[in-house]
C-alpha cells in the first residue's frame, strides 16, 4: 500500500468509525455469536497473495463485528468502563502513524517531555500535592507489580535481584479481602508467593480493611521472624467498590516502614471532582498510587497513571543499563524505560494531552458526575420496587443489587437473560458469598436515557421470570 492509498483508506476508515458510534445504540451491548463463530470463518494459513484492502474491510463487517463486545455503547454497564474518547482515539492513531518508541529520552524527546508534563496535568486535576512524580505504564497490573517489585528489594536492600529469592527472609505483603486479581498476579511473579500476601478483613460500609486487624497481622508476622514489606490499599476496588481507610494503612505504615501502594484503577478518574476526594482521603501519604485514565477519564486503552513519591526506589529496581541503551552527554533527562517493567514504551501521553485539552477538566468532571447521578437516581428508582433489594450501596457509579428472595441460580439467569436480551449489558459479582448484579456507569456518551432503558430492561425482564 502506498501512502497516498493510505490516505484514501484512513479516510473510509474515518467514516466508518463515525458511522459506528453514531448507531451505537442499534446493536446489542454483548455480541451474541456462540463460541467457535468467528474462528470458523478464518482461513487455517495465511494467504500467498496479497489482496485488496476493500475485500478486508468487506470481511472485517462480515467476519469481526458480530463478535464483538461494544465497549463503546452508551449502554455498557458491566464491568468498568474502558473508554475511547473521539479526541484520544484521533491522538492514537497520529501516534501510530508516527510509531516513536519512547524508551529513553533521545528515543523521542516530546513524548519524554510530554509525558512528564501530562502526569503533572494528572496529580494537579486529581488534587495531589506536587512531590509526586509519574510514569504512564501500560496497565495498572504493571504498576501494581512495579511496586510489589519495589517493595521486595526495598526489604531485601536490593539483594533479591541479584541473589534470587532462595534463602532470602520470608517476606509479606498486606492487603484487603477485597482487592483486585492483579494484586494477587504481581504477588505471585514477585515471587513473594501467595502464602504471604495476607488478606486483612474488610468491615463497614466502605468495606475497609480492619486497622486493628492489619496491626496485629503486622505484630505476628514480626514475632515469627517474618519481614513485613509493604501494604496495597484500594480506593474503589473492582467487586463492589471497597475504599480503605488511607490515612489508617499510611500511619501503620509509617510505624513500621512499609512502603505502601494505592490501587485506584477505577475510582481515580472521579478524584477530578472534589467533591468525591473523601473517599480517598490519605492518598497523598502513600509512596505509589496507580489509576487508569483509559477507564473512566476517557483516554483510549491502554494507559495507566503512576505516581511515585520517590521514584528512586522504583529506579533502582528496575533500572538496567547496556551500554546500547545509554545516551551520552544529557545526564539530566529522564529515560522512562527505567520506570517499567518493559523497555518499549508506546507514546500514551499524547492521547491524554489530547483529551485534557479538548475536553478540558471541567469537561471530564461534567461527565463523571453525570454518570454518578443518573446511576444513584437509578439505584433510588429500583429501590422503590418492592421485588428488588440493593444489596451494597452506591461508591460513586457503583452499587449491587438482586430480585427479592432470588436464589444464586436465579440471579446468575437474570444477568444471562438481560445480556441476551442485548439492550444493556450488566454482570455479576459475590458479595459475603451471595451472588449479586453489579451495575457501574462510566461510558463516555451515555446519556440519562440510557438508564431509563436499564430500568424498563431490569424489570421487565425480572418480572418475565
Ligand atoms: C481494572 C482494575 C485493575 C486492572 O487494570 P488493568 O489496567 O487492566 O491492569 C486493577 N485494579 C482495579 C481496582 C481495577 O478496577
């Protein structure tokens, strides 16, 4: 393909993707093709000749779209929202056109400098004080597992890298019973083991892990020869939107020096709003606070926000340098490679300056809070209903709740049954070991309509039952 057929393209490209969104609303939230439907449709080996690209995106229509998931559906309501703004995704594919690795500095100095600047943007919109600094890693799982990695060489002074784990003291890490599988991942590849990521008891309406509980696990540890190395809070955990007590977790912290992380993969997008900080409250106390401006902000996937108090210690964990990745002579830039786990690096910062920028921040605020309106006067509105029960209160956009007296089976064949019907798409979690309907808004054009419609489908389809 030449590059002025690329424009040719790009532009039908263009349309198509206007075309989509605008009839978003038309097609069923969750594809509804059976496992199998789409390999099928795939040759076993690739072609020998090339081929038109017009008979590809032929097939794209035929063979892809069927099968997928539309995330971008202003009624997506499962999981958590994984946004593509139209200005973000415009930034992406200049950046794709450009495809810059920015490893180090020299690699791509504006995206360097970009991105610094955009994590500045990020910590000032969210209200944290200035010492932080940041990096945009590519998931907050890389984050979560950045810190895990931090505080195991913390608390083995930097031996574990070079002599392994094997015969190095048994170390523990600290967390909620609430918090997200990434946690549990970054323990395992670590190679701190699961045995030793201690799960606190979470307690009260904001699920917070128990500081008396979290003091005496610390205690124990510490007796048996055990080398505590750090706590992972949340603030807006995944299940039902558990928050810990910030401040609680950081002076037990402090007590015992404990480098601590913050999981706010969510929830962080809606600390633009002040009025929703209480929630996290202490944040600014802890060493590193991971969030994904690709879920609720609006940036398109993958980009995760990374603020560190003192990269240093990141630094000296996960820095490595060749002499193929040194650059000469300009000893004061910074080279973010060193910050992550994998030294390419795409350039995420330019969708974000793309997203602030045009959207602005109070932009942003108008449309989080929006979607926490409508979802609590939708949570209010099913409350009324006698046959309905909220089972865990709104945390910003997020709540839970079943039909009245439903068994496990029942619950799980009304989330199927709304998901087949395909106006909205909902899913489920457990809760204290019953199962419950999450419902989480976040899509960034969902509109008050749409919740009307999840009402009409919720009950509607309950009452079929
Ligand atoms: C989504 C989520 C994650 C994982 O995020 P990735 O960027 O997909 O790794 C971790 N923690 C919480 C609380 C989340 O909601």
């Amino acid at each position: 393909m030449s590059w002025n057929d690329f424009a040719k393209h790009a532009k039908d490209a263009a349309d198509w993707g206007a075309a989509y969104h605008t009839t978003l609303r038309d097609r069923p939230v969750r594809a509804q093709t059976a496992p199998g439907d789409t390999a099928r449709q795939l040759d076993d080996t690739p072609p020998e000749d090339g081929c038109d690209l017009g008979a590809i995106m032929a097939d794209f229509e035929k063979v892809v779209m069927p099968g997928i998931t539309h995330w971008q559906h202003p009624r997506f309501f499962a999981y958590f929202s994984s946004n593509a703004a139209p200005a973000s995704v415009l930034a992406e594919f200049l950046a794709s056109i450009i495809a810059p690795q920015c490893m180090l500095w020299q690699t791509s100095p504006a995206a360097t400098e970009m991105e610094t600047r955009m994590m500045e943007w990020l910590c000032h919109g969210l209200g944290l004080p200035d010492i932080y600094q940041g990096v945009i890693q590519d998931s907050a799982s890389s984050a979560t597992l950045a810190a895990v990695l931090t505080m195991r060489e913390r608390a083995l002074n930097f031996r574990g890298n070079i002599e392994g784990l094997h015969g190095a003291p048994q170390l523990r890490i600290y967390c909620s019973d609430q918090v997200h599988s990434s946690i549990d991942r970054a323990i395992w590849v670590a190679g701190i083991g699961s045995d030793n990521l201690v799960k606190i008891r979470t307690t009260g309406d904001l699920r917070s892990m128990d500081p008396l509980d979290l003091e005496t696990a610390i205690a124990e540890d510490k007796a048996a020869g055990r080398i505590p190395a750090g706590i992972i809070a949340a603030t807006g955990a995944t299940g039902m939107g558990a928050c810990d007590d910030l401040e609680a977790v950081a002076a037990i912290a402090k007590e015992h020096d404990l480098y601590t992380h913050l999981d706010a993969a969510w929830a962080g997008s809606a600390m633009i709003c002040p009025e929703f900080r209480a929630l996290w409250t202490g944040a600014d106390q802890f060493d590193s606070i991971v969030f994904n401006p690709h879920k609720w902000l609006g940036a398109q996937f993958d980009c995760a926000a990374h603020f560190l108090r003192d990269p240093d210690v990141l630094r000296q964990t996960l820095a490595i340098r060749p002499e193929y990745l040194k650059t000469h002579g300009t000893e004061d830039v910074t080279d973010y490679s060193e910050w992550s786990i994998p030294l390419g690096r795409r350039f995420r910062a330019l969708k974000l300056w793309f997203l602030m920028r045009h959207y602005g921040m109070e932009g942003l605020r108008t449309r989080i809070r929006n979607h926490v309106k409508w979802s609590q006067a939708l949570c209010e509105r099913l409350r009324a209903e006698a046959d309905f029960v909220i089972v865990t209160e709104p945390i910003l956009s997020l709540w839970t709740f079943k039909a009245a007296g439903a068994s496990d089976d029942q619950t799980q064949a009304l989330v199927d049954a709304i998901n087949d019907d395909g106006r909205i798409y909902l899913t489920q979690t457990l809760v204290d070991g019953q199962k419950v309907i999450r419902f989480t808004a976040g899509q960034f054009d969902c509109e008050e309509r749409d919740f009307n419609t999840a009402f009409d489908t919720i009950t509607e389809l309950a009452r079929a039952m």
